[in-house]
C-alpha cells in the first residue's frame, strides 16, 4: 500500500528508524516540488521524519535541527533536487519573517521543502502538499498522521 494512503488514517512507528524508514519510502510518492508540513510538540519525530526524506533522495548529510540557520539547504548532486528543512521555531512572534527568508530564492525545481513548526509562520504562501501530525503515543511509539 502506497506510504500516503498508510498515512491518512495514521502510523505508529515503534522506533526512530522505522520514522526514518517511513520517510524514506515516501519520497517516491512525493510529486517534484511538494512542500511538507510537519507539525507537532517537541521530540516527536520530525526532524527524524526529514533524515528520511533525504536518505530517499540519496542526501547523505547529517540532517540536524536548523536551529540557527532557520533553514538548511541539502542538494543531491547539481542537477537534482534540492531538500529545503525549515525549521520555524526560533521565530515565534515573528509571523511575516517568511517574506524575509528569501526561501523562492532556493525553491528551484524540483525541491522539496519540509516545514518544522508551520504555524509559527503565520501564513504560508504556498499550498501544502501534505500536513503531517506528529505524535507520542508512549515512550518509543509515536504516530504519524495526514492531516
Ligand atoms: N518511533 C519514533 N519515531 C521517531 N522518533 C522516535 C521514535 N521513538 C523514539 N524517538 C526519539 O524521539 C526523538 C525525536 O526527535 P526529533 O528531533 O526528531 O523531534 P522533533 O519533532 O524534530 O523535535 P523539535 O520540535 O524539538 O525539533 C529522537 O530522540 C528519537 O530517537
Ligand atoms: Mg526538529
């Protein structure tokens, strides 16, 4: 069954590597140009979530929590697709900042753009692709789901 019909009505994972996994096994669904949101608390899996979309593109850097760069740019080779993590946490109370980002600067196609904390944003330009939920279920459970 494709990975984003599993993810309607929801997935629990029981490890990290099965979030990794998961994310890895979508980016062959994902059409050129998707933007991802990935909402949830706190440790539920989201920057894990975005180690697997670039294992699925072939990124093998260390993806890590754009904390302080606000966004991190992943590129698979010259020609093929940029993996934009945007990271909005740090920017809370400054919804608007998405203009001063100069993020359609590295939106050149194909790209995929995953958004950590989205609503923090304020208003988002583009239309999602696909609105994740992350959550904990129990400790080392958590649940993905499309929303
Ligand atoms: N089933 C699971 N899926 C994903 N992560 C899991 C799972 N079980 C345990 N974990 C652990 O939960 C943590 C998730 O951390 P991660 O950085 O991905 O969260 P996050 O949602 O990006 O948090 P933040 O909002 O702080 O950026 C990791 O330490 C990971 O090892
Ligand atoms: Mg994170």
């Amino acid at each position: 069954m494709p990975i984003l019909e599993i993810l309607k009505p929801g997935i629990t994972t029981q490890s990290s590597e099965e979030t990794v996994s998961i994310a890895k096994s979508l980016v062959s669904e994902l059409p050129e140009n998707s933007i991802l949101t990935l909402e949830g608390d706190l440790g539920t899996g989201k920057t894990t979530f975005v180690k697997g979309l670039a294992l699925g593109f072939g990124i093998h850097d260390r993806i890590t929590s754009p904390t302080f760069n606000i966004f991190n740019c992943y590129m698979k080779n010259a020609k093929s697709t940029t993996l934009l993590h945007l990271d909005a946490y740090r920017l809370e109370g400054n919804s608007g900042i998405i203009d001063e980002l100069m993020l359609e600067d590295f939106m050149k196609p194909p790209f995929i753009l995953a958004i950590e904390w989205p609503k923090l944003l304020g208003p988002i330009p583009w239309k999602p692709t696909l609105e994740l939920t992350f959550s904990i279920m129990s400790q080392g459970t958590h649940l993905i789901r499309a929303i």
